[in-house]
C-alpha cells in the first residue's frame, strides 16, 4: 500500500506498524550545519540529504526518518553559526537512531550522506558495528558521489562547479531553499593548497573519493580552511547556479538512490535484533 507520506514523523504509529507489515527498508538523511559562503543558508548539506531521500523514497515508497542535521565540521568552525559534532559523537548519533528502527522491525538501513566526504568515515564505522550487531543490513550512500557525473555534467563549470558552496550547492539550494538564498551575496574564489601543506600534489576538489591520482588526503584547522578561501567560505563560483539545474540534479541522485534501494531490498539477510539504545 502506498504510503500517505514517506516521513516517518509525519506517519501515526500504526500506519508505521501497517507499513513494516510490508517493508523493511529506512532512509535515515544525515546532514550538517555548516557555512556555505555569504549566499547560502547554514542547512544546505541537510537540505539536499533530505530532499534527495525524500523524492527517491517517493518513487520507491520507502520511509525517510528525520534528518540528522550535524554532521562532522571542525574544519568550518571558523565561520560563526557552524555547528560540529565530534566524530565519535555522530557514529553515536547514527548507530542510536539506526538501532531504534532496527529495534522496530527495519531491518534495512540506507544512510544519506549530505556533508560531502566528510562525515563519511564515522557513518562507515556506524554501519559496521550495526551490521555486526544486529544482523541488519546497513549501507552508507553520499549525495554527491552517487550522482557524481551527472552532477558535473550539469554545471557549465564542469568539475569547478563542484566546490563547496559553488555551482551544484547553489544550484540545489535554489531549487528548494530559495527563499534562504542570496544570490546578489555570491562571489568567487579558488581554493589554495597552502593550508594543506603545498608542495607539487592536488587537494581534490571533485566529487571522488579523497585519494585518486595525485591526490592527497590532507586535513585542515578551522583558520587554515578560512585562510585558504575567499573571506566568504566560498570555494569555486556560485553564480552560474539556477534553481532548474538544482532540480535535474535531485532528480539525478534520486533515480540512482531508487537502485540502491531496491538493491537493498534485494539483499537476503538473516536474524535480526536490536537492544534498545539506552
């Protein structure tokens, strides 16, 4: 039967009960509160989780629980308004929740990712030890590498549009965020590789795992990722961005969301069981 909304707190808890009668399956969008320049409202990383999550659980009629809206941001703590979960604190955050839908009878778990790479590693380490602990089937999908070449296909930058705050967020945050968006606000800037250490090696900058090429994964204190931007956080230039590409590339994550999805559902598992996370 198909669901009257595909958020879990918008649902009373018998059409939960009624929809678990018939799936298993929980999306579970993990975001940030973070800078994203002088033009971008502080919820971007949560907004397009979110937003991705629930057009493709629409399509796939699956369940979206509430967004976890911090993510892991020391980097960007020297914007004001920027608020960072420590690492240990959000793999705690996303294994608590995870286990409480577990515990219920979800016994598959989609992690969103919307914070870049960035909180990707304490979301692995969470679905590890969930995996591991309860026999649930746990996987972690990322906003941006999930749909990494259409997204860079839309931008009249190509890869330069895939900076932080730059032609795809602000793209994305047109397209359902419009009224927190300050496109008159937007500046360029390119990032420096002096914070990271220099030297003749790349700071990835595109939507790709962090070690690739020539690539290095280097690590940056929050006054060293502000000195290596413009004044704003901006990195790259966000006024290419329309609301329309921002549109085709939540589109584009969802369709390819919908696969993991049913990839997810497709998967044999074996017992399952949850403690309660107190």
């Amino acid at each position: 039967m198909a669901l009257r909304t595909v958020r879990l707190h918008e649902l009373r808890w018998p059409e939960v009960e009624a929809h678990l009668a018939e799936d298993d399956v929980a999306l579970i969008p993990i975001g940030a509160t973070e800078q994203h320049g002088r033009h971008l409202p502080l919820l971007v990383d949560t907004g397009w989780a979110e937003a991705s999550c629930e057009a493709a659980a629409r399509l796939a009629n699956a369940v979206v629980a509430p967004a976890i809206p911090y993510g892991w941001s020391p980097h960007h703590m020297g914007y004001p308004g920027t608020v960072t979960l420590s690492a240990a604190t959000l793999q705690a955050v996303a294994e608590d929740v995870a286990s409480s839908l577990i515990y219920h009878g979800f016994k598959r778990i989609i992690f969103f990712n919307g914070n870049r790479i960035a909180n990707l590693q304490p979301m692995e380490i969470a679905a590890v030890r969930l995996m591991n602990r309860t026999g649930a089937h746990v996987v972690v999908a990322d906003a941006g590498l999930i749909a990494r070449h259409e997204i860079k296909a839309l931008c009249d930058l190509g890869s330069d549009g895939l900076d932080h705050a730059a032609e795809a967020e602000s793209s994305l945050a047109l397209h359902w965020a419009a009224e927190h968006v300050a496109m008159e606000e937007a500046g360029a800037a390119k990032i420096s590789n002096a914070p990271f250490g220099g030297g003749s090696f790349d700071y990835p900058t595109e939507l790709d795992p962090a070690l690739a090429g020539n690539a290095l994964s280097r690590f940056v204190t929050p006054e060293g990722l502000r000195a290596s931007t413009a004044p704003d956080g901006t990195v790259g230039d966000p006024r290419p961005a329309t609301a329309e590409k921002g549109k085709a590339m939540v589109d584009a994550i969802a369709t390819n969301l919908v696969r993991v999805i049913e990839e997810v559902r497709a998967h044999e598992i074996g017992d399952v069981s949850a403690d309660l996370p107190v």
